[in-house]
C-alpha cells in the first residue's frame, strides 16, 4: 500500500463525511443558531404585529360536551328521551353508538344556561365561575375535528396530523420563536385528574418530532419534586457539578465540530439547562411569597397535583419568560352519568380557570398571553345510556387574552348540536390563528424533512379566525 492509496482513502472517507455534513448543516445551521440564541428562526422578524408572547393551553382531555358548557340547545331540551330524527345520523361516524341508530335517543342538556357578563353570552349554571370571566372570552361554538377515538384526536389536536410523531404545536411554536428564558424550559407540560374517566395521556402529545429534540415539552411532576433529580446528591457541591457539566459540554463541543449533529447541540443545551433548573425550579414552587388573596382565587393547596395549583404554576411560569405552557386535566370522558360527572370535574377546574384569566388580567399579563380552553372533541347530542359519546362533528372551546376580541361568539351549530350549521373552525384554523396572534404567517413556518417543507397547519388550506380578534 502505497503512501498515494492511504492519502485517497483516507480523502474518500472524509469526503463521505463531508458531504453528509454539509447537507445536515445547510438544513440546520440557520435553525440551530437561532435557536441556541434563544430567537428561534423568526428571529424577532415577525409577518406580523405580534399580540401575545406566550401560550397557556387549558386541554380539557377526554372531550367536554359542548350541551353542558358553552352551546345552549332549546330543541335538544325539548326532544329530551324523543328518539333521535334520523335525517342527522344516518350514513354519520358513531363511536360505541354505532349499529345502534334505532335506539337512539335524544338526551337533554343536564344544566340550565343563562346570561353572563355584559355580554350577555348565555351560559351553563355548571361552570360559574368561567361564567364570571364571559366579557373576557372568545367562544367558537363550530369546531370540528377528524379522530374519534382519544389518542388520535389529541394527536391531531396537538400535532395537526393524524400520523404519530409530527412536532406537536408547542415544539413548532418554541422552534419558531424561541425561548424567553434561559433558567427553565421553553415549554412545560402539567397533568391533572379527576371527574371521570382517565384517559391516559402519551408523552408523544408534547413530542419535538422531526424538529430538534431540544424542542420538545417537559413534562413537570405535579406531586413532589417537579422535576426528578433536581436537588444534588449528598455530598456533591455546585461546583463540583459545574466542573463536571464544563468538562463534559467540552467534549460534546469537540464532537459537535466533528459530525455537524443538530443532536449534540440539543444534548450540551439540555445539561446547561439542568445545571440552571436546579437554582430556578426551586423558586418556582415556592409560592410562600404568594399573598393569601391569589391562593385563595384559585383555590390552590401547593403540592396537592390539582389543577387549580397547576393553574398558579402556569401564571409562575409565564411570568418567568416559558414560551408555551400545557396543562391538561383528564376527567372529561362521560360515556356514562354525564351530569353526575360534569358536576364534579366543574369542582376541579372552574375556579382556577377564572381565577388564571383574572390574575392575568390583573397583573397586565393578560394583554400578551393567548389562552385557550377545550378538548379534543365533543359529545353526542344522542344518549349512551345516561352518558354522551365521542363526536367529531361539532363541539365548543374558547379563547382568552393577546388581541382575542372577549365577549364575542362565533360559529354555530344545528338545533341540537350534531353537526356545525355557520361558520366551521377547523383545528388547523385554530392552529393558524394561535400563530398569527404571535406574530407568525403559518404558511411561513416551515421545516424541511425528508425532502417536504413541513408546517404545524399541513397542506390543506388554513385561515386565521380574524372575526374573533380585536
């Protein structure tokens, strides 16, 4: 072997190398240094006036019927035990009610509505609280969906897509903005339960999918620490752990330079991150500095998992720059004894809902955080037993703060509820509209991969709700 045949070897190899290496770093070098600035790829270069810097989403899992929350039906209580007219289900997508359509039964709204606010929006007697807050609120009464079963749905709810591992809305908001804060997480997730039927909540739902991992949700304990590992190990000092994280980080900064992976990036991040977790976690939920007054507005006993603390948290959190905060509450899945159960899920959430909007409020804070409350799907207008079932077709939520124009209605669906009859939102709509109230054309929030730009709202045509903004 000669010294030429080594030299050429040696050059192929290190060729193949660096073909691989200047493909990766000519689809992430622009992502990665924006992001480790902090900027994320808009960069501060907005489409458009941006109205809110942060996102808190309310997900009411396991799917709130839109009859004993925010859409009134008159005609549904009037044909309450009638069986149901066949002109509305026939040749529809049923859930457990399918081969069923000759039984099918009308079920009664089990709360009353009334007027609430200035607005005069009319309300379920369920929730009185949200009731209170109606002048603040932005309710779209036509949101339809495509998944009937949880998964799926909180899938598409999440990701825009059907198909699992898609970057779900957080992950795409973190990648085009940033982060606000360099002392936690960009994006938190919280859990919650009780009121009904638990359905199981994937990890996946906050997952950064094709998008750097460094994207991703963390998911915070709502018992004890909420973060594992977050105190040092007995004898171990901050400094010792600096000098580890220092000798470490250098290496992984020596490999970086070698491959050009956006991975090693995301890994010499994450330490940085937990090395500050440990100072900033800590103060965070420390609520003693909290005055009595807000604990008692949200109804919240520190440490207890509910949701009414994870609603103070979530307030704790946005005030210390997280981008996107998710706190999902399962509950929700009245298959049976919906009165029974939207009753004692209302016990669960609707004070530290209210109470998150007005400290908000309160605090100035709501002016430039984008709220927004609702599941899945909805329920079925027809009865499975003394329950509802899963439905597509129609179902309500609502939105709250950052330019969302409160007071108003929007939508609308049939005389009992089954199918939208005005002005259908559909999920990628709402995503467009999440995206334009911070400042981004969702047509130009895109990621290459696989050879596809890929973005949050998909290829079908998207708009943004504007008749709901001020």
């Amino acid at each position: 072997m000669t010294p030429l045949d080594i030299n050429r070897r040696t050059f192929l190899r290190n060729s193949s190398y660096s073909v691989g290496s200047a493909a990766l770093a000519w689809m992430l070098t622009r992502d990665l240094q924006a992001a480790t600035a902090g900027r994320g790829v808009i960069g501060g270069n907005f489409h458009y006036p941006p109205q809110a810097k942060r996102v808190i989403h309310l997900c009411m899992a396991g799917g709130p019927s839109h009859f004993e929350t925010l859409d009134e039906k008159p005609e549904l209580a009037r044909l309450g035990g009638e069986p149901m007219p066949e002109s509305f289900t026939k040749g529809q997508q049923l859930a457990q009610l399918q081969g069923k359509r000759n039984a099918l039964k009308c079920l009664a709204p089990q709360f009353e509505f009334r007027e609430s606010g200035e607005c005069g929006r009319r309300m379920s007697t369920a929730f009185p609280e949200i009731a209170s807050i109606a002048d603040e609120i932005a309710v779209i009464n036509s949101m339809h969906t495509e998944q009937i079963n949880h998964d799926p749905a909180h899938t598409f709810m999440n990701t825009g897509s059907i198909i699992p591992g898609r970057p779900s809305m957080g992950s795409w908001l973190l990648y085009g903005l940033g982060a606000d804060t360099d002392e936690l997480p960009g994006f938190v997730v919280m859990t919650s339960s009780g009121g009904g039927q638990d359905q199981p909540i994937a990890a996946r739902q906050w997952h950064s999918g094709f998008l750097p991992s460094k994207f991703q949700g963390v998911q915070f304990n709502s018992k004890g620490d909420p973060v594992h590992y977050v105190k040092s190990p007995p004898g171990v000092t901050r400094d010792d752990q600096a000098a580890l994280l220092d000798t470490i980080n250098g290496m992984n900064r020596l490999l970086g330079k070698r491959v050009n992976d956006a991975e090693i990036a995301t890994r010499i991040s994450q330490y940085e991150m937990a090395f500050k977790m440990q100072t900033s976690v800590p103060g965070l939920t420390d609520v003693s500095d909290e005055p009595q007054h807000v604990m008692d507005l949200y109804g919240a006993q520190p440490g207890d998992g509910s949701f009414a603390s994870n609603c103070l948290l979530a307030r704790r959190l946005a005030e210390r720059g997280v981008r996107f905060i998710q706190l999902y509450h399962r509950g929700w899945d009245h298959h049976g004894g919906v009165k029974k159960g939207i009753e004692t899920v209302s016990g669960h959430i609707d004070r530290a809902t209210a109470a998150l909007v007005k400290d908000l409020r309160d605090r100035g804070m709501l002016e430039d955080t984008l709220i927004i409350w609702g599941g899945e799907f909805g329920r079925t207008p027809m009865a499975q037993g003394s329950g509802r079932d899963h439905h597509i077709k129609a179902f309500s939520l609502w939105m709250a703060g950052a330019g969302i124009k409160g007071g108003t209605t929007y939508g609308a669906t049939d005389a009992l509820g089954y199918d939208v009859a005005k002005d259908p939102v559909s999920v990628h709509d709402l995503h467009a509209t999440m995206l334009h109230q911070l400042g981004i054309d969702h047509e130009r929030l895109t990621y290459k991969f696989q050879g596809l730009d890929f973005k949050l709202t998909g290829v079908e045509k998207a708009r943004v709700v504007k008749e709901i903004l001020a």
